[in-house]
C-alpha cells in the first residue's frame, strides 16, 4: 500500500467518486458500515482500525431524490465525530459544499448559515475541510475556524476549452456582476495559457423575491465563442439568460462552465436553449435530475478525481498544494 497511515473514505452517494480519486491515489477505499433504522435514525462506523491515521472522507453535499442535504450533512458529521475518537487528523473532503451561498444577511433577520455550518464542523472535532469552488470565497474563509483547503476547477475548464476552442475568438462572460472576480481570474489564466488575448465581458443581473431580471450586456462578444464561466447552476435562468443576451449580441457560440451542476427541476428545460451550445460541469454533483436525453446531446462532465486526489496526497504529506490554486 503506498500510504499505510492514510485511510480514504467515501459517503454512499459519493461513492463513484471515491472510488476514482482512491484510484488515482493508488489506496483501496477503507471499509465503513452505514445503517438505516426503522425511525429514521441512522449509524455509520469505520470497520477497519483507523487510530493514530491520517483519515478523509469524501462526502459531495448535495440534496437528492435519495437524501435531504440535511440527511447528508448530519451523516457525515456523525461519520467524522467517529473517526475522530482515535483517527490522529479527519479531513472532510466536501467538493459541493451545502449552504454556501447563504453567507450574509440580505434581509433583516436572516440566518447567515455558513458560518452555521462551519461551526458543525468545527463541533465534531474536525481538522480540516477541503472544498471545490465555494459561492463566496471571503466569506467562506472567514466562516471556518479549522484549517480549509479551497480547491478550484479553473485548471480542468481551461484544458478542455483548449481542446474544443483553442482557435476561436474568445470571450470569458460572468452573467452577473457578483462573479466578475471569478471570471476575470478565469480569463486571466486562459489568456496565460493560450498566449494571446481574450475578451471580457459581463451581464447585468438582479433578483428580488426569486425573479431575476436585467438584460444589459457589458463587453464585446460579437464574433466570438462566449464562455460563460460561474460556480453553480441551480434553476437554469441565469445561464439561459446570458446565453441569450451573447447570441443577440453576436456571438459565434455560448458555451456555460460552472463548478457545480445542482439543477433544481426545471433546470434542464431551461437550458435546452439553441442559444446555448453546451454544457460543462464537474462530477461534484451527479446531474441525476437532468434528461438523460439533454445529457446526451449537450452536457460534458470533467473528472475532478486526480485534483481532489493531488490534493489528500499533498496534505498527507504535509506538502503544499499552492500550485494546485495558484496559477
């Protein structure tokens, strides 16, 4: 075994992941039970001996027809408070974080529940959280007291536009003025590998009481293939939107990048545009509520289990994984 003090487990409906980034680590995953009793409680443990090692459990918290994000959330939690009666450090390895995206208060009142969350994991004696592209990464940093590792799938959209568009006109398009940083960061390092200049441009976005509405484009995308780059699609409307608002203004194409494909119901409607050429997520979020006949044509899934695995193999080894983040 190449790492006899690391221990990698994987959380039911993460499985499938685990199991790939165990393969690109070279470690089988650790044996664990999960057990569900008849009032709805539940037991999960570790069946192999886990004390004095160095253990991560790979858990994507997002909600399904399965599990609540709650159900999911209390059963990792549970999960680590066990490891953590003998394990010497328990990493969380969450690439979709839940409740992310509620980091401030926007109306009097109102819960700020990532930091909520992070205290959850704090309580059960957590060591350190790793994460793929959070909503809001000040906020995120300033929620956790334990050490967090912020991961970015900037790197894996970049190679797979090389692949497809390298020869295009391109501009990068945040659809709205929240995710400028992001996008910039993006075009930046797009710009760095290609060697030649890309576009920028962004749209105008509000919502009140679950409508959104704005329609202004702000850059030039006539002629170009547009990359419209976020963390998460959720209902569709936002990418659908600034897909539409790039095909009237010209552009060749309008391909949407986004971290985490959540897709509420609806979402896959919404996004059977011809405005919208493709598709591209991750594998943080399995798309279990999308057309498999909309996968088919018009959604890629990029493999995220060599960075996470890169990643539990740098911090087992108390290496950096700056350059990993940093361009």
């Amino acid at each position: 075994m190449a790492y006899p003090d690391l221990r990698l487990f994987a959380l039911e409906d993460s499985r499938r992941l685990g199991e790939r980034v165990a393969a690109a680590l070279g470690v089988p995953l650790a044996a664990h039970e999960e057990r569900d009793f008849e009032d709805g409680e539940h037991k999960a443990r570790p069946l192999e001996n886990v004390r004095g090692t160095d253990a991560y459990v790979i858990c994507s918290l997002y909600g399904d027809d399965h599990r609540s994000v709650n159900d999911k959330l209390v059963r990792l939690l549970f999960f680590l408070g066990a490891l953590r009666e003998s394990a010497a450090r328990v990493t969380a390895v969450t690439p979709y974080l839940c409740y992310s995206r509620k980091d401030r208060k926007t109306k009097p009142r109102d819960p700020v529940t990532t930091r909520y969350t992070a205290s959850l994991f704090e309580a059960v004696g957590t060591d350190c959280l790793i994460t793929l592209d959070v909503h809001n990464l000040a906020a995120f940093q300033n929620a956790f007291r334990i050490n967090t590792e912020h991961l970015e799938a900037r790197p894996l959209f970049i190679d797979h536009v090389l692949q497809h568009w390298s020869g295009d006109e391109l501009v990068v398009v945040s659809p709205d003025v929240g995710g400028i940083k992001r996008a910039e960061r993006f075009r930046e390092s797009l710009e760095k590998r290609l060697g030649r200049p890309v576009a920028a441009a962004f749209m105008e976005k509000k919502r009140s009481g679950g409508v959104v509405s704005g329609e202004a484009m702000v850059g030039e995308v006539e002629g170009r293939t547009a990359l419209i780059v976020d963390d998460l699609i959720a209902g569709g409307t936002t990418m659908a939107r600034a897909a539409a608002a790039c095909a009237r203004q010209g552009a060749r194409r309008a391909v949407a990048l986004a971290t985490h494909g959540v897709f509420a119901r609806g979402a896959g409607t919404r996004l059977d545009t011809p405005e919208l050429e493709r598709v591209v997520i991750t594998d943080s979020v399995p798309p279990a509520r999308l057309d498999p006949e909309f996968v088919r044509r018009r959604l890629t899934v990029i493999d995220s289990s060599g960075l996470l695995a890169e990643a539990i193999r740098r911090l087992h080894e108390d290496g950096s994984i700056t350059e990993l983040v940093w361009d």
